[in-house]
C-alpha cells in the first residue's frame, strides 16, 4: 500500500469527470462567490504594480485582504462552482502573493525597514493564520497522519496544530520533528514500520489500549522536550488540549506561549488518558536546571477532548489564528456530525436542532449541576457530557473519514499494522478534494509570515554584524 500523490488524484477524478454523462451539470449551481469584486480587486492590483506605485501598492493592502474576500473561501465555489471562477480566485490569489513580495523586496527610500517591519506585522495580524485541529480518535488515530501527509506533501501544513487525545499524539509527532526528520517519518513504509514497533511493545495483553500502550506510543514516536524547544527546532507551534480530572478546575491549552516548559511526552499521555480506562496524569515541567519537576504539583489531567476537542476560540485569541481545518474522527460524536460544507433541507433542519439542543442543554446545566455538586460521581459525569454535548466539532474546512460509524466496543482497540496503514491512506484521499480550497484561503497568509521572519532574521543579522564590530573595535582601541 503506497501513498496516492495529488496529481493522481487530480487526473483519476478528471477522468471520471470525462466519463460521466452528467458531468456538464458541474458547476451550474448558485454559490456565494462574487465574481465581479474579485475581478475588479484584481484589475486594479495588476494596474498598481505594472506603475511600480509604492504608495498606491501599500494603499492597497491596507484596505484589507483576507482569505474569504468575496466569498472566495466558501465550500459552495469548490463544490459546485465553475473552473473559471476558481481560476481567477487562483489567479489573484497569486497576485496577491507577488505583490507583497515585491514590497518585501522594494528599495524605495519611503519605504525603509521599519516601515516595511510595521507594515508586514500589520498585515499579517489583519489577515490572521491558519490552524490544523486534530480531534480526540482512539482507534481511528491514524487517519490524523493521512491528513498531515497530504497537506504536508503540498506544502500547506499550517504552523499552528492543536491535538486533542488521540489526535494529540500526531499533532505532537508533526511538531517536535524537523524538516527533514518529518520528511522521513511521513513516508508510507517508515509509517509501517513504526506502527510494526509499536503493535511489538505493547505492554499489556489486553485487546485495548491502556496507559503503559500510549505510553510506549509517545515513547517510540516523541521526543522528550519541552513546548518551547519543540517551536525552537521546527518552527512549528504544538497544542494539547487536556481537561482537569478535579470537578471545579479549568481545562487547558499545552502550548508555547503560555506553558513554555512543559513536557510534551506527559502532556500528551494526559491528553489520551480516558477516565474510567486511564488514571489521571500529572504534568512535568522542565526546571531551572533542566530537571524535571512537577506542573502544578495539585492537579491532574485527563483526555483533552472531553472539554476542548477543537480549542478555535483559544487558538484565535493565542496564535491569531482565523482559518480552521479539521481532521475530525472523534468516535463518540463522529456517527451524528453533518459536514457543514454539504447542505440540503434535511441538513439543514438536522443542524437546527442540532443547534437547538446545545442552547437548551446550555441554559438547564446550571440547575443539573446545583443538584448534583455534592454527589459523586453524579456531578463529574455532568460536567463532562455537558462539555462533549455543546462543543463545537466543526470548522471552515472539514476532513472525516469515508466511515462514520465506530463500534464503541473498539474505539479504544489495538488495531494492526496494516489496518492503520489504511486509515493513514484513508485519510489523505479524504483531504485531496479540499486541497485546492486549502491552499487558496491560507498562501497569503503563509507569504506574509514567510516574509516576517525574512525580515526579523535579517535584522538579528544586522544586529549581530554591529555587536561584533563594536567589539572588533573595542578590542583595537585596547
């Protein structure tokens, strides 16, 4: 079993396209796409920079540019909208991209460094960045790498990866590997390989995962380093999502920025920890002499999903992030999901009372709650199904399994080698068709950080030359 590329996909479903005696009808539905504002930003971008007009160049992307300008983001335009509107969102999607590139480089004397620094930190916080969120899975965990791969292949792996339980795991893989370890690591027969080692080190003889098993999973697969030096070395910025095993504590995002010292190893094993399956775990932290030492010595954690499966709100308020894509295979809310990027009637009166639901569960909590908050564990098993039952389990971009349904006696199973190998393939046919949308709604945004940290490491590099001729100079006067 071998990974399928992107272009085999894009020729495969070509080829059924030709095939198909309907396949005229594509693109003739109504989309929210505005196709005559994307063509007038266009014309008059491809106008500014064949005059080389700094000023007017500038004008231009403060007015504001984002990855949804005119519904050029929406789902419907890759659905059922027509090639040559998705080729003009490429084409000034691109123009896009070059235009800011020429500003980066532009000489121009009104336009010295800092005033390109403020401008590029400007624009980059207007646009905001994009995350991938990978959801609790048991068993279904591989199909998280499947989808890692794909974007991964083409270039459009987001900085920002949050995991929760399951899902926790390849997030973590994703972020504490460089380039070219990951590179690697992502090859179909080096995954194989992996999930051999791992099916041959489980610890206990039972048919489902335990403790010891996801241990020796983050053992084999993540090293032993802490958030911050994670981001030092890839670049990339990893989040846990892990719940507090105490009834009035707050669950957490591991990331970073706000706990810069925590181990990811334990993170992780608290992330996956199902309560009821896995004892509570408790954090470690890298201390001042690099020992480790307890984080938050009081308290414990468990599986991240039961409060925060897809942290976007804490992701947008940390990491500005405003472009979500989900790889969703949560086994316990994965049978009811309706991606939103399909609509229809009934759809859409399923996600109305779908929705009904969550406000109605939201205001009679506080009386559940009153009335059990001294009955254990009658108010623990409140307070966690009334966190699974209102989260949020959708994004902009959705990516779930061709399978939904999951026997509950095997979202915890150990599966095999090749099984996983499957899902892994699984998952990256299923992001293939939103590729096009992926890369349309995040290139400008992954251009302006490109840019930023071309600018700030020139300016380290800068600062460095000064501080050793200072020195140099130091050094003859003596």
């Amino acid at each position: 079993m071998k990974h399928a590329s992107y272009d085999e996909w894009v020729r495969q479903k070509e080829s059924v396209d030709s095939q198909d005696p309907q396949a005229w009808l594509i693109g003739s539905g109504k989309t929210k796409f505005d196709k005559k504002i994307i063509e007038a930003r266009l014309e008059e971008l491809r106008r500014i920079k064949s005059e080389g007009a700094l000023e007017s160049m500038v004008y231009y992307f403060d007015e504001g540019t984002h990855g949804n300008m005119a519904g050029m983001g929406s789902a419907q335009l890759y659905n059922s909208g027509s090639s040559d509107d998705r080729e003009l969102v490429d084409s000034y999607v691109s123009e896009l991209s070059d235009g800011l590139e020429w500003l980066s480089k532009c000489p121009h004397p009104r336009f010295s460094y800092p005033d390109k620094l403020a401008f590029f930190e400007r624009a980059a916080h207007a646009h905001g960045r994009a995350a991938l969120m990978l959801s609790g899975a048991g068993s279904l965990a591989p199909f998280h790498a499947g989808v890692c791969v794909a974007l991964w292949s083409q270039g459009l792996l987001p900085e920002v990866i949050s995991g929760a339980s399951g899902g926790s795991i390849f997030a973590a893989i994703m972020c504490s590997h460089d380039d070219k370890a990951l590179t690697e690591i992502l090859n179909s027969d080096k995954l194989l390989d992996m999930f051999n080692d791992v099916h041959s080190t489980y610890k206990s003889l039972s048919t489902h995962l335990g403790s010891d098993d996801v241990q020796a999973i983050i053992q084999s697969w993540i090293p032993d380093i802490t958030f911050e030096e994670a981001k030092r070395l890839t670049g990339r910025n990893l989040c846990v999502s892990v719940a507090p095993a105490e009834l009035f504590q707050q669950s957490r995002m591991l990331n970073s920025v706000t706990t810069p010292n925590v181990m990811i190893r334990e993170a992780v094993l608290a992330s996956c920890s199902v309560p009821g399956f896995m004892e509570p775990v408790q954090l470690q932290a890298r201390g001042l002499n690099g020992e480790r030492v307890p984080y938050i010595a009081s308290r414990s954690w468990v599986d991240g999903s039961l409060t925060n499966d897809l942290p976007a709100s804490r992701l947008r308020r940390i990491f500005n992030c405003n472009f979500f894509i989900a790889s969703q295979t949560n086994p316990i809310v994965l049978w009811s999901l309706k991606d939103p990027d399909n609509r229809g009637p009934l759809d859409d009166l399923f996600s109305f009372w779908q929705t009904a639901a969550k406000e109605w569960a939201k205001t009679s909590f506080p009386y559940v709650q009153q009335t059990f908050q001294d009955i254990y564990p009658l108010n623990l098993m409140a307070r966690t199904w009334f966190n699974v039952f209102t989260q949020d389990y959708t994004a902009d971009v959705n990516i779930l399994p061709a399978h939904r349904l999951v026997d509950p006696a095997t979202i915890l199973e150990k599966i095999e080698p090749k099984r996983a190998l499957q899902l892994v393939l699984d998952g990256e046919q299923r992001t293939w068709p939103q590729v096009e949308r992926i890369q349309n709604c995040t290139r400008v945004g992954a251009k302006l950080q490109g840019i930023l940290r071309d600018l700030r490491l020139g300016a380290h590099y800068q600062k460095e030359s000064v501080n050793s001729n200072n020195v140099t100079s130091i050094e003859k006067g003596k």
